[in-house]
C-alpha cells in the first residue's frame, strides 16, 4: 500500500517537475526575445 502510494506521488512530481521545465523554456525563449528588442 505505502509503495504503491509513494511511486504515484513520485510520478506526480516527475510531472510537475517536466511541465516547471516546459514552463522555464518559455519564459526563456521570451526573455531572449525581450533583450533583442
């Protein structure tokens, strides 16, 4: 039970963590896009 319950919680984070990446190139990408101008 406590297994199965941490890995679901560990891929949550994974998740999360992949869509905080995903996130974190945007605002990259607009920064960079900012500073040209």
């Amino acid at each position: 039970m406590t297994l199965t319950s941490t890995r679901t919680h560990e891929d949550a984070m994974a998740k999360k963590a992949k869509k905080a990446k995903k996130a974190a190139k945007k605002t990259v990408k607009k920064a960079k896009k900012a500073k040209k101008k």
